[in-house]
C-alpha cells in the first residue's frame, strides 16, 4: 500500500497545490477536447442529437472504476482512505433535481462553464457568474433550508455495501451496464441526428 | 476527439487525484469559496456566522482543501484555453441554437447558472464532484443524484426546446 | 462516422470488457470509503458492553469538547502527530477500538488515517459526534409507520437511549420530518436537565 501519496505524507501542502493546478490542466484540457465547452454539443444530449456528455462522463467513471478496483486489488492503493462524498437522500435527490433543470436551462455545468469561459464564450461567462448567485441565495436562505439540508444522513454509503455484494461485482455489472448503454447510444443519435449536421457533430479536434 | 477517449483520459486524471490526494476532482467547491470570499470582503461578520460561508473560509481548522478545489478549477480554466488555442477553437461568441437571441441565450444561462448554483450546495456537489468522483466510487447518494439530474433535465427539456433547436 | 473511429471504440469496449469481467472473479477487495465511519448506535453499543475497551479521541476544540463529547472522550489536538501520541503514550492493544471524534470545524479523518496506518485495526472515525449523539442517543424518534423489522430496531435503540439518559419516542403524524436543527436538539435536551 503506498497510495493515497498525500495521506502518507508523500509531500505537504504546497505539493498538493501544485498538483490541483496540474491535475485540473489536464482535466481542463480533456474536458474542451471532448467538446463539453460548448453549450450547443452539451444540450444536444437533452435533445437526444448528440450523446457525448453521456459517452464522456460514463467512460470516465468506468475508466476510474476499473482504476480503482485493479490498484486496490494489486495492493497499491489503500481504498479505505480514499475520501467518499457523504451520502444525503433527501438533498442529494432533491438538488439533482433542481440541477438538473438548471442544467438544461444553462446548457453548461458548472465545470464546463468554466471551459466556455475561457475559451470566449460569453455564454460561458453568464453561468459562471449565476453559480455564484446561485449560491449566495443558498447561502443566505441556509436558515430556511438548514433542516432538508441535513436529513437522511447515511455517511459514506456506497452501493456495494447497500446491497450486501463484493465490490468486484458491482464494478463488473457498470462496465456491463455501461458497454450495452454505449452501443444503444451510437443507435440513438444515429436515428435522432439531423443528417445535416452529422459531419459538423463530428468535425471538433479531427 | 472521440468522445470515449475524451472520457478514458477524464477518468485517468481522476484516477489520478485519487491516487495522489486520496479525493476526486470538484467544481462548485471552488464557487462556494468564491463566494465566501466575496463575502467576507462585502460583510465579513455575516460571512463568519452563516455556516456555508464560514465553512469556505480558508483556515488551518479545514487544512488546504478549499484552497485545492478553487486552483484546480484554475487549472481546468487554463486547460481548457490552451486545448481550444491548440485546435484553433478560441472565438469570442455566444452558443446558442438559430431562434433565439443572443440576449435571450445570456438570460438563460444565468438564470441556468443560478438554478445550477442552489441544486449543486443542496447536494453538496455537482457534475464533477457528485457525478464524476462520487459516481466512480460507488456513492449511494451521488447515483441518486445522477439519476435525479438526468431525469429533471430530460423533463425540462421541452421548456428550453426553442432555445437549443 | 469513420472505420478508424470504430476501431478505437471496439478497442477500448474490449479493454473495458476484459478488466471488468476479471473483476468479477478476482476476488474481493475493500470498498472505496469504508469501513471507517461509526453511528452513535454502535459507539454507544461498544460503550455498554466494555466501555474499559473504548478509547475515543475528540479532535474538536476546548469549548464544543466542553458543551458535549461522548462519554469517556479525552480532548486531543487534532493533527495526526497529537493523535498518534496519545494512543501511545496509553500503550494501547493494536485490536483495541479507538474513535475519532470530530464536528463540524474539526475533521477527525486525518487522525483515522494515522491510527489505521499505524496498524490500528479497529479505528473509526465520527464526523459530527454532537448532531449523531443527539439524534441516534439522546433524543432517537421514531417515525408512525414504522414497519415491524423497524420497531424491533427501535426496541433495542430506546433501550440503549435511555442507558444513556436519553428521551426516545415517537413521532406524532402531524409533526414535520428532519426540521429540527442539532442546535435545537441541543437545547431542548439540555431543558430537560439531560447531563452530558
């Protein structure tokens, strides 16, 4: 076990730092290469003309996956220590919700509005600066909202221990899931994508 | 670029910050502590008592993990320049579909960003933070989350129609 | 769509395939997170059957420690080195269970970390030790419709409650769900004279 490198004390606060700047390049540069920079190719998933953010965002969670299974298994990294996001039914279904209309209304997502930004889009710019806003009235309603905030807490809960199965299984059953998913997707634009505009969904970065 | 490569070389760069920081990768983090910053500047009192401020304002009690999210987010602004600068992307403009203004399009996208702004601090995370890490770790609550966005977005969609198509 | 882009997808789907399905046979492995976070329930479990057992190190500071910790917690300075030389300065077994102990201002996770490395077996964590007390302790509700399976739960957490001096009951149906904050709990259970 000689990972997670900052909780071993491989390096202090300043080399953390230094790799959030690298790491947050390289997903910057991965994120505009895949086309999630643009308002138009996003909202095209909600349209059904374009699924990228779908194939983007399940690849990269089933590339991770299958990371994070392997080096836990070939006992390079201590997966105990890797810092879950506490689970919150309530909230986390409830601002999905509200997010995800959001979502669809903006046509970016916060991270990606930052790539729409940076690369001209003014667009870009106008979700950046309704983040904020967004959470200033958060912020300044949290006494009103203090109380669905915080109910149905259920710590760092994953799936496989809700279900009682290995880990193993369940990463084999998203690969599965996400594999079929993939080639229904290619069907779906296929059938959905205006013929006009097939070569220019295409065209970015070739 | 393929958008499945797109997707391997994301979840490399968050295999990645797991490895290394033993945590994943975030974008309305770094908000949060912009506008904890903000406020602290404007009415430092409020920004010290009103707990989701206070819990953004960097000290020695929380170590550098605020700080993390907002330079990441920094890195992710500079990747995403050099990578449009690289493919002759960079253009000043608004992305919009053909039936609808470019004022139109701005108002939308603020009033998406502010909608977005709520949803993300009520389920403490976003597309990066909850679909993205918490997704690949299996997280209960961010496959809840997932589910519950995709499924809004795919209800609204008829409202935003005019705006996209 | 071009051949060479099908190629690429068909490359990696394999890929992807291959890992996946040896996954499924390669055999376990912890899960991301886990198991590292302790309720309330189960401290106050471990507490009653051998509370000599228990050590629980409170990372918060001086005056949150003072307005509640858990029962037997001693106040330690919340970094890793602090943690650690506490646990050892007490010469304790490696198989003993130790919790951390934080709130809202004090992570207790790095002290976890330390103590998991340093080969503590049974080192858990509680990220909010105030508000899991209060809820899970000292004022448990339980809701009107309850299933049986849920009941028998509850026998057994009221009776633990009121070990420890609680006030489990339960909920009326009017009364609105989760819209009680830890402060309020606070007080309240402090109006009744309820000793921490």
């Amino acid at each position: 076990m000689n990972a997670p490198l900052y909780e071993i004390g491989a390096f202090g606060e300043t080399g953390a730092l230094v790799f959030a700047l690298g790491l947050g390049i390289v997903f910057g540069w991965f994120l505009e290469r895949g086309g999630m920079g643009n308002a138009n190719k996003l909202a095209g998933q909600f349209y059904l003309t374009d699924l990228a953010v779908f194939k983007v965002m399940f690849s990269a969670i089933v590339t991770t996956l299958l990371g994070l299974y392997w080096l836990s298994r070939l006992g390079w990294l201590d997966l105990p220590l890797v810092f879950v996001p506490p689970t919150y039914l309530v909230p986390q279904l409830l601002g999905g919700v509200v997010f995800g209309v959001g979502f669809v209304m903006g046509g970016l997502c916060p991270g990606t509005s930052c790539v729409s930004a940076s690369t001209g889009r003014t667009d870009g710019f106008m979700v950046v600066g309704g983040m904020l806003f967004g959470v200033f009235v958060f912020n300044e309603m949290f006494p009103l909202l203090e109380g669905v905030y915080r109910a149905t807490p259920r710590g760092p809960l994953t799936i496989p221990e809700l279900i009682g199965v290995p880990f193993g299984v369940v990463v084999f059953a998203v690969v599965a899931i996400a594999l079929v998913a993939f080639v229904a997707a290619e069907k779906v634009e296929l059938h959905f994508r205006p013929a006009v505009r097939s070569g220019e969904a295409l065209g970015d970065g070739r | 670029m393929n958008p499945y490569l797109a997707g391997v070389g994301i979840g490399l760069v968050l295999l990645g910050a797991f490895v290394i920081m033993g945590r994943g990768l975030g974008a309305s983090g770094a908000f949060s502590s912009a506008a904890a910053a903000g406020m602290a500047s404007v009415a430092p009192e409020r920004a010290a008592t009103l707990e989701p401020y206070a819990a953004y304002l960097g000290d020695e009690r929380r170590g550098p993990l605020s700080d993390w999210l907002v330079i990441e987010i920094l890195g992710v602004t500079i990747g995403g320049f050099v990578s449009a600068w690289g493919a002759g992307r960079l253009r000043r403009g608004v992305e919009k579909g053909p039936r609808v203004s470019n004022r139109a399009r701005l108002l939308y996208a603020f009033g998406g960003g502010t909608i977005m702004g709520v949803g993300a601090k009520l389920a403490r995370g976003c597309t990066s933070g909850q679909a993205l890490t918490g997704g690949a770790l299996l997280s209960v609550g961010s496959w809840i989350f997932i589910i519950a966005a995709f499924a809004a977005a795919y209800a609204a969609s008829p409202l935003f129609r005019r705006q996209w198509t | 769509m071009s051949r060479r882009g099908w190629s690429t997808n068909r490359v990696l789907a394999a890929v992807a395939g291959v890992l996946g399905v040896l996954a499924l046979v390669a055999g376990d492995t912890p899960t991301p997170g886990g198991p590292g976070e302790l309720s309330a329930l189960q401290l106050a479990e471990s507490l009653r059957a051998d509370a000599d057992d228990v050590i629980i190190l409170d990372v918060r500071d001086a005056l949150a420690f003072e307005e509640f910790h858990a029962p037997r917690a001693v106040i330690v300075e919340p970094t890793r080195s602090a943690v650690l030389a506490e646990i050892e300065a007490r010469s304790a077994a490696s198989d003993v269970l130790v919790v951390v102990t934080g709130g809202p201002a004090a992570d207790p996770r790095p002290g976890w970390i330390a103590l998991r490395r340093a080969g503590y077996a049974r080192a858990h964590y509680m990220p909010d030790v105030l508000t899991a007390w209060l809820d899970e302790i000292i004022s448990p509700v339980l809701s009107p419709d309850a299933s049986e399976s849920e009941r028998e739960a509850w026998r057994k957490q009221s009776e633990l409650s009121k070990y420890f001096g609680g006030f489990p009951r339960i909920a009326s149906r009017e009364e609105a769900v989760g819209g009680e904050t830890s402060a309020a709990k606070l007080r309240r259970a402090k109006r009744r004279g309820c000793a921490f």
